[in-house]
C-alpha cells in the first residue's frame, strides 16, 4: 500500500512532464494513419462491496466520458476491421467487460445502452447458469452473484456482443491436454450460443497474463470459429498487427494509470508484444 502510494503521484507527475511529447507523437501517428486502437477492460461497476475489480459507477461514467471526448468508441468487431486496414488515424476505444457480474445491469448496463456506447460482454458460462460465485469472491470472504441466463438475453437482444472467457474461469496456460482446452474454450462459445440462440464470436481469456495463454490455446479458438480472442496485460494494437490477438488495457480506477495508458505512455509502445501466440493457424 505504501509503494502504492508513492508510486501513484509519481507517475501523475511523469504523464505531465511528458504530456507534450505524448501530444508531438499523437499528432505523427495521427498524419501517418497509425493511430493504435484501444481495447478496455472492467469486470464489475459497483458502489457496495468494493474490491481489486470493482469501480464505482461515478469513477466509470467519469472514465466513459473523458474518453468520448478525445475516443471513437466503437464495437470490437469495429477495432479489429481498423487494425487490419493497417490504417487508422482516429484515436480509437472499445469497452469490454470480463466474468460477469450482475450488478453490472444495475446502473452500468443500462446506462452504456442510453448512451449508445458500444460493448463487448464476457462471460464464463457455467456461472451465468449456476449461480455459483467466482472462487476468487469466495476466496475474498464475499461471493457475488453473477449474471443470470436472462440478464445475458436481454443484453443480447438490445445488440450487446456476448463474448465467451471460458465455462469455469480456468487458467488456460496451465491446461496442457488440448481436449480440456477444447472443453473449456469451445464449450463455452456452445453453451452460450444455446442460451442465446446468437453467435457468440470472441473470446477473452481469464485472467490474461502471458502465463495464462498458450499458442495451444489460440489455436483452438481459431479453429473453432472465434472472429478474435483478448488478452487483458496491457498493450497497444497498431494497425497492421495481428488482428485476432487482441491487447486489453485496464479500466484502472486510479486516475493517473489510467490516462497514462490512454494518452501512450513512450516507454509501453515502443515494446514488442508481450506474448506472441506462434503459428496457430498452421493447420490453415
């Protein structure tokens, strides 16, 4: 908590002291159509029972509102078309959501559907039909509900894409037989497509550090028929570069990480991806 403390008005004062550099690069990227487009992620909007994955829903309007005045919001099917014209000189956000909270429908939900905000929805399957709470709100000491079968169908209905993040929120990278992946990664995009009678086209893997993914896993996904699968350590997506991996960033409630990566931090876009999938489709 300390290192936290100290670390936060440090990096305030790191974007400010760069923030004309950003500017100078944002304007060159601009001209050569190399904007990167951002993915975003949360998992729960809520004001009761805050936690390491919660926002508020003051903190998220705020954060959706600095953004629609400087981002095209647009859908993830949007972001990915723009990463692979290898051109793009908008600054560029799509909105997604991991797990699958319920409270999200209290006020997140429903607002991002007035504002007419696009989104992407992903959900573990076993939960949304269960009701079972995510073992790490369990292992917190306070289990939450997840989305029901119905709150998923009405979002599909009012044009949400659902996406698939596995059926039991596994940690893919550590499944080495290719029938648990099958199960977990194929078997949710089956389920969902069952209860919503709709496609289900992408997938977010849990967790999504590059020691929870695998070029096993991307395969599968790839030959099951997924449009794009999403990481979630952080990174930019320059137009030109593989558009079926898509990097997340955080929707950090902490102000300063939060515009420090949505404004390219210098030192993060000038690394290579943090995990390179390999030749998934080599069986193509």
């Amino acid at each position: 908590m300390l290192i936290d403390n100290i670390k936060t008005p440090m990096l305030g004062l790191y974007y400010l002291a760069t923030l004309p550099q950003r500017q100078h690069a944002a304007s060159k990227r601009e001209s050569k159509q190399q904007v990167p487009v951002m993915f975003l992620f949360y998992h729960r909007v809520a004001d009761e029972h805050p936690n390491g994955w919660t926002i508020s829903n003051d903190r998220f309007q705020s954060q959706v509102n600095w953004l629609r005045e400087r981002f095209d919001f647009v859908s993830i099917e949007e972001g990915q078309r723009r990463i692979a014209a290898e051109q793009n000189d908008r600054p560029t956000v799509c909105i997604t959501f991991d797990d699958g909270y319920a409270d999200n429908c209290t006020t997140a939900i429903p607002w991002l559907l007035e504002q007419k905000i696009p989104f992407t929805y992903f959900v573990t399957s076993n939960h949304a039909q269960s009701g079972e709470p995510f073992s790490h709100d369990v292992a917190c000491g306070c289990p939450l509900t997840p989305n029901t079968v119905e709150q998923l169908r009405e979002m599909a209905q009012a044009g949400v894409e659902i996406g698939a993040h596995t059926r039991t929120h596994a940690d893919l990278g550590k499944l080495t037989s290719e029938s648990d992946l099958y199960d977990e990664i194929v078997g949710s995009k089956r389920d969902l497509e069952s209860m919503l009678d709709h496609p289900v086209r992408y997938f977010a893997f849990p967790f999504g550090l590059p020691e929870n993914l695998s070029t096993a896993a991307f395969r599968v996904a790839f030959q099951a028929g997924f449009w794009g699968v999403c990481s979630a350590y952080g990174g930019y997506n320059l137009p030109g570069e593989d558009s079926f991996h898509l990097q997340r960033i955080h929707g950090d409630p902490e102000w300063a990480r939060f515009r420090n990566w949505l404004t390219v931090d210098p030192r993060k876009i000038k690394h290579p991806r943090k995990f390179n999938p390999g030749d998934y489709r080599s069986h193509f």
